[in-house]
C-alpha cells in the first residue's frame, strides 16, 4: 500500500493514520473496536468529514445510533471500508500525522489491545481487592479490640437470679371461671337418704332436724328458709358448672342435647288437606352435549336412570357447537346428578349459575 502524493494535498489526522497503519496487519473488527475505545464522538466525525471531503469519489451517509451498533462504531465502520475501497483502487490519499499529535494515537497495535486491556483491567481489580482487604483487617482488628473492653466491664447475669427476680415480681392472677368451678364443686354437697323417723329423736338427728325445719316454716313469726326463684337459678347455674367440663384454658365446655326429628312418610290415603311442603329444587347445569342431542333425549335418558326431574331447558344457540341444558331437580336428585359415574362419557355438569342481572334492570 503506498498512497499517492501528486495532485493531492497530504491529510493530517491522527485518527487516519492510525487507522491506514493498522489496516495493513489488523483485522477490521479490532482496528474498530481500537479506535472506539480511544477516539471520542467529535474525532471520528471529524476525520470522517476530512477523508470523505478530500476523496470526491466517496459518498458520505449520515448515521444514527441502534440497538445493534452505536452511531461512532457506524462512522468507524465507513471510514475503515472506505480505506479498504481506495486501497484497492490505488487511489488512498497521503495521510500524515503531526508530532505533537503522536500522543493521540493508541502505542499498541489493534491485536494487542485485547491482551493489554485485560492486564489492565487485572490490575485494577488486584489494586482494590488489596484495598478491600486492609479495611476488613483493619474492621476486624478494631471489633476484636471492642469485643474485649465490653467483656471486661460487663459481667452477664445469671439465668437462675434473673428468673428469680422476675417471678417475684410477677402477681399470678386466678382463673376466674376456673375459681367459680372448683368453689361449686366444693360448696355443692350430694344430699343423703334420710331414713324413717322414729319415736325417739335422739337416735335419728336427721329427722330430728327436718322435723325442726317443718316447725320453723310453719310458724310465721320464725324466719323463712324456703328457696327463692334467685336461689334456683343459682342452682341451676352451679349445675350446669358441674355438668360440664372444665378444659385445660380454663372455659367451661358445656355438651348439649341435639333435637330429634322426625320425617313422615305415610301417604295421604284420605285425601286431607293436610301434606308437608314440596321438596327444594336445585339446578344443575350440563354441557358439551353433542349437537344432535333434544330435550326428549336427554328426559328419556334421566327416566333411564331413574333419576327424578322437574324441568329440562336447552340453553345453546342453535348455531352452537356443542348443547348444553339447565335441569330443575328435587334435592333428593342432587347426588345422582353429581355423580361421574351417571353420565356418559365426555358430558360435563356443574351448578347452574344464574346469570348477573345488568345494570338499570329492574
């Protein structure tokens, strides 16, 4: 490559030159990636304008920056093919660089700035990894030191004088509900036989006593000992204490009675007026039904079944794909409807949801 000198001012530009320079031992893709990494925006637009200005038989194009390509690495790719391009029609240009412009160009050659770079960069991390290293040696100097001042001032407390203390600080107070159960139990005596009373009281002080209780609630002017409507339901309410069970957070759990209910099934043979309510409905929903399937089928297929059913209602359009039907059953039906065993194949049913009313409808 020798480039041609008459008729032809020489060009300066270190960036050309640079570029001329490595073309003839480099590779296109780390000549571009050299001259990206080191020249600005501004240089590579200028020595662009400067290449393409004096080559008339070039065509510049004005660039745009993309996902796949940056707009510099776009304007380097067109210098470097415009090299190559008058390179191979003898017509490159006499491109110069000035001395004091030998700063500006990178000192390794394309194929090298890979390797240099990497070094670089290796020697960057090793500075600040040896940097991270002195300030955790020295963190852990100064929480080793710390570490030691506090153990020799404070002493710890022992666990047995410090739970001692707090239990007695610590004012237990009583489960009521618990407290009323036990002085019920306690305070509730189970009543004795008393036997026949004799002729001689004092052979029988149980009688004796009953005898004197009868004798204070005839005599008016003795005090009254009978029970009022308050003392029975504070009975009744030490009963039910004592019914139930006293469970181990200190509620009462108390077992009731369920109701007992009787169904009747006779039938109306005198045609009174007297009959128990109809039976609750339910609807139940069934789709994917094939196309040629009716209402009658599907009624003679519940008969089939002995299934009991009201009402049966295609809801599919007509130009439907599939059929689907709305069945009104009683609630004895309700299992057998539900059941995966009752249908055929490939047939769905759900519940039948109603559908929401629009807004503004009545």
């Amino acid at each position: 490559m020798e480039p041609i000198t008459t008729g032809m001012e020489p060009i300066i530009n270190p960036l050309l030159a640079y570029a001329i320079f490595s073309v003839n031992s480099g590779t296109i893709s780390n000549i571009s990636k050299a001259i990206s990494g080191y020249f600005t925006l501004d240089e590579v637009c200028t020595a662009k304008t400067v290449l393409f200005t004096a080559c008339t038989q070039l065509s510049a194009q004005n660039r745009r920056g993309s996902v796949q390509r940056s707009e510099k690495v776009a304007h380097i790719d067109d210098i470097l093919a415009a090299i190559v391009n008058l390179d191979a029609s003898d017509d490159l240009p006499n491109v110069c660089i000035s001395a004091k412009d030998l700063g500006r160009i990178p000192r390794s050659h394309p194929e090298e700035l890979n390797d240099i770079t990497l070094i670089d960069r290796l020697n960057q991390m090793e500075k600040k990894m040896s940097t991270m290293q002195s300030h955790i040696d020295s963190n852990m100097a100064n929480h080793i030191n710390l570490s030691d001042m506090v153990r020799q001032i404070t002493k710890p407390m022992p666990v047995k004088s410090f739970a001692d203390a707090t239990a007695e600080r610590i004012q237990i107070i009583p489960d009521p509900l618990k407290v009323h159960a036990d002085a019920a139990i306690a305070t509730t005596s189970i009543p004795q036989p008393v036997k026949a009373p004799s002729s001689n009281p004092a052979k029988h002080p149980a009688a004796a006593t009953a005898l004197q209780a009868g004798d204070l609630a005839a005599d008016p002017k003795k005090p009254n000992t009978s029970r009022t409507p308050q003392d029975k339901r504070s009975m009744n309410s030490t009963n039910t204490v004592i019914r139930g069970k006293q469970s181990t957070d200190g509620y009462l759990v108390v077992h009731r009675k369920k109701r007992q209910v009787t169904i009747g099934k006779a039938n109306n043979k005198h045609d009174l007026k007297l009959k128990g309510a109809p039976e609750p409905k339910r609807f139940a929903f069934i789709y994917r039904v094939d196309n040629t399937v009716s209402e009658a089928d599907v009624k003679d297929y519940m008969n089939s079944e002995n299934i009991a059913f009201d009402d049966i209602t295609c809801m599919s359009n007509e130009l439907a794909k599939f059929k689907s039907f709305k069945l009104c059953i009683p609630i004895s039906s309700v299992k057998r409807v539900f059941d995966p065993d009752t249908w055929p194949e490939n047939v769905y049913v759900r519940k039948f949801i109603l559908p929401k009313e629009k807004d503004g409808a009545a």
